[in-house]
C-alpha cells in the first residue's frame, strides 16, 4: 500500500497528506525483492549521523516529520542508473518500506504514558543535502507535500536524504506527550535534533546523541524534579574531582554530626552559582569553562594541603567550603548544559531538583567513607599518617589535572566581558543572595554551636 498526496489542509502548515489510497499489484513486491532478496551493497557504519524531526499534535492526529540520511539506511540496495547515478523513480518505491523499517520499527511515542500504535506512512520522499526545507515544520510539511525530485536529476545514492510523514491517531492534542527515538543503529554517533510544536505553545528543541532514553516533551513538575534528582545523584557520583574534594573534607573529621553543616554549605554555595549560569549571569566566553575546571583542581589540593599541615577547624572549613562551593556550581553547570533541555518549562524546580539529588549522593558517600576510614585508621594505619598518605595522594592526583587543565586554558586568549548595566544589576542581585545565604548558614551555624554549648552544659549539671 502507498499512499499518495492529496491537496487537503494541514492546520500547522497550510497543507495535509491526502487520505487516497493507491493499491499496486507489484509495488510492495518489487520493494521487498529489492531489500531482501537483491544482493546489497558493501555499506559501512558511517561514522557521523544527523537525523532532523518535527513533533505536531493537532486535532485527533500527531505528525512527526523525519529526515535521515539514504547512507544510514544500510540494508536496503537503492537501484542505479548504468551512469552510476541514483535511479529516482525506482528508489521513491522503497521509501515507504525503508521507512517502517529502519524508523517506524524504533521510534516509541507515548500519549499520557500509553503507548501509541504503530504509525501510517503518510508521505515520503528524497531530498538533497543542501535542501533547508526542515527548518521549520511549515517548510518541511510543504516539502512533503509538494512535487519531488525530477526523474532525470543525478544525484549519488549517498548523498540524498530521505524525508518521511509519519502519522499517529491521538485522542487529544492537549495531552502529553513522549518519545524514544531508538536511533543509535544508524550511525557510530547519531545526533537527532527533535522540535516540539504544541498546540498555541512555543517551539521546544532537543538535541541528543544516541539513545537519550524516553524524552517527555512536555514535563509535568515533579516528572522534571524526578529526573533532575536522579541526574544530581548519579552526577556526584561520576564526577571524580567532586569525589576527591568531599573526601578530602571527611579525612579529618570523620563524624557525620560536623560533616553535614560542612556538607549542606558546599551545596548551598553551588546551588547559587548553578542557577545563575542556567539564567545566562555567567560568562560564556571559551575561556571561562577551562579556568573554572583549573579552580577546581586547585580547591582540592588546598584542601588536601590543609589536611596534611593540619589546620582543619570546623568554623574555618565551613566558610572554605562554601568559597569553593561557589567555583564547583559553575563546574556543574557545564555538566547540565545538554540535560535542561528536559527541564521543560521547570528549569528552576529541575535545578533545586539536581541540587537535591547532588546532595542526597553526598550523604551517601559520607555514610559509605566514614566507617571505612574509621576501619582503615584503626586497623591499618595510624590516623596522623594515614591523613597525610591520603591527602599526599589525592594532591598528586590534582596536580597533574591543574597542570593538564592550565595548560588547555593557555590556549585561549583573555579578554574581560563587556558587562551591560541590566547585567551588572544581576550580577548584585546574586551578590546580594550570596551574602544572604552566608548570613543565614552563619547564623545557623551559631545557633548550632549554643545548642552544643546548652546540651553540655546540661548534661554537666545533671551530672553533678
């Protein structure tokens, strides 16, 4: 069965695929002779796959437009010409079928969570490399919808693209909606770059490599928070030099009690600097990545020198933490770059969400260090020297990041931002939060200490 286009409407586009159905006796069979039975070609894994969809609910029907390259399609031998050129009107017979095979076949869309069945194959057709009709859906719609390429056009097998109309039957076009594209297979690295065009809303872009998972278009909040608590927690967890900095403050305390005001001001103080790089109040020059990644390796040797010498006082490690608390913030900011896209319209309710997770995946890590430390420094080694072995091997460890990350920094050239006057009023703003949240730990922090001070003081009369 291939269905042919009418001149209907399309809400979105001024166009819609006609619903004339055209039986063939020998298309589908000369389609499936050609992919299964015809020798194929010796086509390799191409290395670099960029694949382009548009997601439109409307009315009772959800289109999702999709180009692809023709060399992703590997299994399927594409008739040629003698001259070697690509024989156009053969080839548009396997669009329909290549479509269902290597697209339809892996990519799941959810309506309200509930599987959608599979979908029709409204339309398709090849396209050049240098058509610029999937900039917007509008554009790619009337591509479909419009005359396709000359027969007699030369065009080389892989360097054609083919553009596809999917349709799914939907119940409502105010519903939510997800997708997983299992597009990884057609390519070593595949990037898929995916609109969402709600209906009255704004235009929602991702762009993911590989398989990203199931992608909700449209979150509700505690779907984001969820996923943004994971992201946190399992983000603490990979990163090394964030592993190595909270180590280097359990060393010599080793009591959860002092551990977690030391802790929570570490998250305190990047939760500051991670909100305001996601609100665009950070630089964004090349330079700034690599000199934060630098400050960072320098954090942890500082704090691996103090353990060493052996000035670490509570009150003074609060407030270093919370300075260096502030330079980590930017270093996960770069880590959320890609993932907030998945925020939807929550990025402040994603980014305390991944500062939760954050924090939850470093109590976990003191619940798993402490005793190990306590075991290690009573059966194996003095406590004394065992601080300073560890603390000596994690500042060498650092050193050689400071020195590999100072010298990726060399290679960009300084220049200082130019800061307008609605900037530098935010930038006070977050000042003025900072200086807040300083104020409030601190105040928290003396509180803390009088309710020690009251507790013992207590127990001594009893006591007497």
């Amino acid at each position: 069965m291939r269905v042919l286009w009418g001149q209907g409407f399309c809400p979105a586009a001024g166009l819609r695929p006609g619903a004339s159905v055209r039986h063939r006796r020998w298309g589908p069979l000369v389609a499936l002779l050609a992919i299964y039975i015809l020798p194929a070609a010796a086509h390799d894994i191409p290395n670099d796959v960029t694949v382009q969809a548009f997601v439109h609910p409307a009315g009772n029907t959800l289109d999702l437009l999709v180009r692809v390259p023709l060399i992703a399609l590997r299994d399927i031998n594409f008739p040629e010409q003698p001259s070697g050129y690509l024989d156009l009107r053969k080839s548009e017979r396997l669009l329909p079928d290549a479509a269902n095979l290597w697209l339809a076949e892996f990519i799941d869309v959810y309506e309200d969570d509930a599987l959608l069945p599979k979908p029709q194959v409204a339309g398709t057709r090849l396209s050049l490399p240098s058509d610029r009709a999937f900039a917007s859906f509008q554009t790619a719609a009337a591509q479909l919808n419009g005359p396709k390429l000359p027969t007699d056009m030369t065009v080389v097998w892989n360097q054609t693209m083919m553009d596809v109309w999917f349709v799914y039957p939907i119940h409502s076009a105010q519903a939510r909606f997800s997708i997983h594209p299992r597009l990884a297979r057609l390519g070593l690295r595949v990037v898929t770059v995916l609109r969402f065009l709600p209906p009255g809303g704004a235009v929602r872009a991702y762009e993911f490599t590989g398989d990203p998972g199931l992608v909700r278009l449209d979150p509700r909040w505690y779907q984001a928070a969820f996923t943004f608590v994971r992201l946190g927690f399992l983000h603490i967890l990979d990163g090394t030099d964030h592993l190595l900095f909270l180590f280097c403050l359990v060393i010599p305390f080793r009591r959860l009690r002092a551990l977690v005001p030391i802790v929570t001001s570490f998250t305190v103080a990047h939760s500051i600097t991670l909100i305001a790089s996601a609100y665009d109040l950070a630089p964004d020059a090349l330079w700034f990545p690599p000199l934060v990644e630098m400050l960072i390796a320098m954090s942890i040797i500082y704090m691996a020198l103090e353990n060493i010498v052996g000035t670490t006082g509570v009150h003074r490690r609060l407030v270093i933490t919370f300075g260096f608390g502030l330079v980590h913030g930017f270093g996960f900011s770069f880590a959320l770059r890609e993932t907030l896209q998945f925020a939807g319209s929550h990025m402040l309710a994603s980014l305390l969400s991944f500062n939760i997770g954050v924090e939850l995946g470093q109590l976990l890590v003191l619940a798993l260090m402490i005793p190990l430390l306590e075991m290690l420094f009573k059966y194996v080694v003095a406590e004394r020297m065992g601080t300073i072995i560890l603390s000596a091997f994690i500042a060498h460890t650092s050193w050689h990041w400071l020195e590999d990350r100072a010298g990726r920094l060399a290679q960009y050239r300084f220049e200082w931002p130019e800061f307008t006057a609605a900037q530098i009023a935010a930038i006070l703003l977050w000042v003025m939060a900072a200086v807040f949240a300083v104020g409030v730990a601190w105040f928290l922090r003396g509180v803390w200490a009088r309710g020690r001070e009251r507790t013992k003081t207590v127990a001594a009369g009893e006591m007497r």
